[in-house]
C-alpha cells in the first residue's frame, strides 16, 4: 500500500498499540475453512449412503 492510503483499522480501546489492519481474509478464514471441512465431510457421508443401498 502507498503511503497515505486509507485502511480500516480494528483495535482494543483500552490497547490501541495492538491495532491491526482490518482485512477480509483475517475475518473470515478460519469460517470459511470449517465451512469447506464441512462440505467435505458432507460429500464422503453422501458417498456412503449411495454406495451402501
């Protein structure tokens, strides 16, 4: 980023030296990587079913 361009930040009030630039993929990983684990577990289980009939 250049010098000068704006970002949103997040900090603790009460800590404002541990504030962090608020990014996309820092909120929204750790939601998304369970959600993919749990597709994934989705599709084995839908395996079995058809499988076992």
């Amino acid at each position: 980023m250049a010098t000068g361009t704006r970002v949103d930040v997040r900090h603790d009030p009460l800590r404002p030296e541990r504030a962090v630039v608020d990014r996309f993929a820092d909120r929204w990983f750790a939601a998304a990587g369970i959600v993919g684990l749990g597709l994934i577990a989705f599709i084995v289980g839908l395996m079995f079913v058809t499988l076992a009939r």
